[in-house]
C-alpha cells in the first residue's frame, strides 16, 4: 500500500473547504466501546441507536475496510446566526443549527476530493459519516483535533463544538503528526447548568433518557415530564453548545457571511399538523424520524404548539381538534395534553370512542395538566 504525507493530504483538505483535519492508526476503539457498553448497561442511552446501536461495529475500522491502515478525519462548521422566526408563523418550532443546511452531505463530498486523491495513488479509501459505522468523535479525538466537552461533545481547540464530522478509512500508510489535545473546559459547568432537562448533571456523560435532542427522535410517548422544557424545539438542541466559552469565542471570530434563512431554522407547528404524511415525508424527510412515520412529527409539532400557540387562536383550536380525531393513538394522546395545557379542554369530549380506550390516550385523559398562564 502507498504510504503518503499527511501534509499533502491536509493541503487538499483546506482546499476543499474541511476546516479541521487529523489523522490516526486504525486500531479498534477500545476505551470508547467499553464506554459505551457500560453507559448502555446502565440504561443511559434510552433506546438511541446512534453510538450504542453495534459498538462492536463501530469501534472497529476494519469492519469498514478490511486491512485499514489510517482514519482521516474532517470538520466542517455549521454555525449560522439564529435569523428571527417568520412572522405569518402561528407556532414558531425552532430547528437545530446542523440540519439548517445538508452539512453532512458537503462534508463527505469534501472528504471525497480526498479520497479520490488516495484512490489515484493506488490505496482504498472509504468515506464514513452520520451512519453509526464508525464512533466519529472518538476518531476525531485520537487524530487530535480536539477534547470531549463536559457536554459530551468534541470541542476543537480554539474554535468549539459547531461542527460536523466525517472520515476517510483508507490501507494507505499516512505519517500521523497529530496528538491528543488537553481538556479544555477546567472548572467550567455552563453547559450543564444550560441544559434544560439536567441531562449533563454527570459532567462528560450525557443520560439521553433526559435529552430533548433525543427525545424529539425516540420511539413512544414524549415524556410527560420534558414537554414544558421542550418549548418551541421541533428538532435538536443548541442549549449547551450556545453558552460554551469555546463556542462563543468562535462566534465572535467570525464575520458571520454564512447566513441561514427563517425557513431554514424555523418550522410552523401549525403548518406541520395541516401537512398530508406525504407533505411531512416531503418537508421534513431528511430529519431522524422512528420508522419514517409522520405520526412522530406530529406528536412533536403539537407538544411544540402547546407551548407557544396562542390559546385564543381559533386556528389553533381547530387544529387540534382535528389531531383529536385522528385514528391514531399516539396523535390523539398529544392533542389531549395540548388542548389541556392551552385551558382547551371542553376539545376533548369528542373522542372516538376505540381511540379513547387505547392505554397511552386514556393516561393524557387521566393526567392533569396546568394550563399556561
């Protein structure tokens, strides 16, 4: 196998718009799978698949490629500045900054003007990315391009956690220059005094039992508990990263060229509820969904609409009576706790009587709710 400067090869990166770029051995992750088996044992990971799905897998590079040699690993930023939310929006939902555009997609086509290098010089290369077949961040970590956050994220020295990462596995011998970077955070606990739900109270460890991040991507019920702190959150969470030191600093460095649009960061709730499944497949597809079933988003959207529609709205009332006749069970036991937390309950005496019985619609029914002051 060719073996290459890791010089040359970060030259092509830059070029190609990577903003962060490391190498490492492809020996298997050890420390990181027995990590997160252990978390898994502990019920922590709360039915995420993502990093607790096949550590097995994931922690092993050969299982990508086998005979790899070296991990290249990339960073691209997608921190945009927050734009105000539309003003025709009846219930603004906000979005997380990294799905405002498909950063994943222009990493790994970035990434692959690399590869494409390694492959014309006669090596294997695979691009790996956002598909849990490689523990990303511990890859980023050993190649050196940063320290796990209180908040669990990988932070980039001098620039923070606003990035996507992806890698290239290759058999090609490339001369690894980078080291572990130094924890960074100190005594700093912003991130776990930001979350909202408390699942940073272990410093470096995050519960996703209490992850609204997760929560809003997880099979079931939304729990009860979380609905309030979800606020207008329709997808992800940027309160931990939003108060990092690190994070801010990086904000402040740049001249704020990239620009999302309100369309890009918000959502309507309301527009989501009045979708078709096919018009919420088509708008919202791209988004980590239980199964691809629409019945998710919507559970989201009015958990969201709860809590910042306008209860004088007669829009907003009609809305939900229509969830409530939805035949579907996890639809309607929303709805219940919607029309209840907006002081709309007199909207839930007509529901069909089979979608009443079923246990999650009559634990709403049961359940009291404070109505928003």
């Amino acid at each position: 196998m060719p073996s290459l400067e890791f010089a040359h090869l970060a030259n092509l990166a830059s070029a190609s718009g990577i903003d962060a770029f490391g190498a490492t051995d492809a020996s298997e992750f050890t420390d990181a799978r027995q990590v997160i088996e252990q978390r898994k044992a502990r019920g922590l990971h709360g039915g995420m698949w993502f990093t607790y799905g096949r550590p097995e897998r994931s922690a092993d590079p050969s299982r990508i490629l086998p005979g790899a040699k070296t991990i290249l690993v990339g960073a691209l930023a997608y921190y945009r500045p927050q734009p105000p939310s539309p003003t025709e929006a009846k219930a603004p939902a906000l979005v997380g900054r990294f799905v405002w555009q498909p950063f994943y997609d222009e990493l790994a086509a970035r990434l692959e003007v690399v590869a494409s290098h390694l492959r014309a010089a006669g090596a294997q290369a695979v691009v790996v990315l956002d598909d849990n077949r490689l523990i990303d961040r511990a890859a980023a970590h050993r190649a050196g391009l940063g320290w796990f956050g209180k908040n669990t994220m990988l932070l980039l020295e001098g620039a923070g956690s606003w990035f996507v990462l992806g890698s290239i596995v290759t058999d090609a011998e490339v001369d690894v220059t980078t080291g572990e970077v130094p924890d960074g955070c100190g005594t700093c606990v912003r991130c776990q005094i930001a979350c909202p739900t408390g699942a940073l109270d272990t410093a470096g460890e995050l519960d996703a039992r209490r992850c609204l991040a997760w929560l809003l991507q997880a099979d079931g019920v939304f729990p009860a508990e979380h609905r309030v702190a979800l606020g207008a959150r329709i997808y992800g969470c940027d309160d931990c990263q939003e108060v990092c030191p690190p994070n801010v600093r990086f904000i402040r460095s740049r001249d704020d060229s990239a620009q999302a649009t309100p369309q890009q960061a918000w959502s309507d709730a309301v527009d989501m509820l009045n979708c078709t499944d096919d018009q919420l497949l088509e708008s919202h597809g791209a988004w980590y969904i239980p199964r691809r079933r629409p019945e998710y988003l919507r559970r989201n959207a009015l958990v969201v609409l709860a809590n910042v529609a306008d209860p004088q709205d007669p829009d907003i009332a009609d809305v939900i009576e229509r969830c409530l006749s939805s035949d579907q069970a996890l639809v309607v036991a929303h709805a219940v706790w919607a029309a209840k937390r907006l002081g709309l309950d007199r909207l839930v005496d007509h529901i069909a009587a089979e979608v009443a019985a079923d246990p999650i619609v009559q634990a709403e029914l049961a359940r009291h709710v404070d109505a928003r002051r």
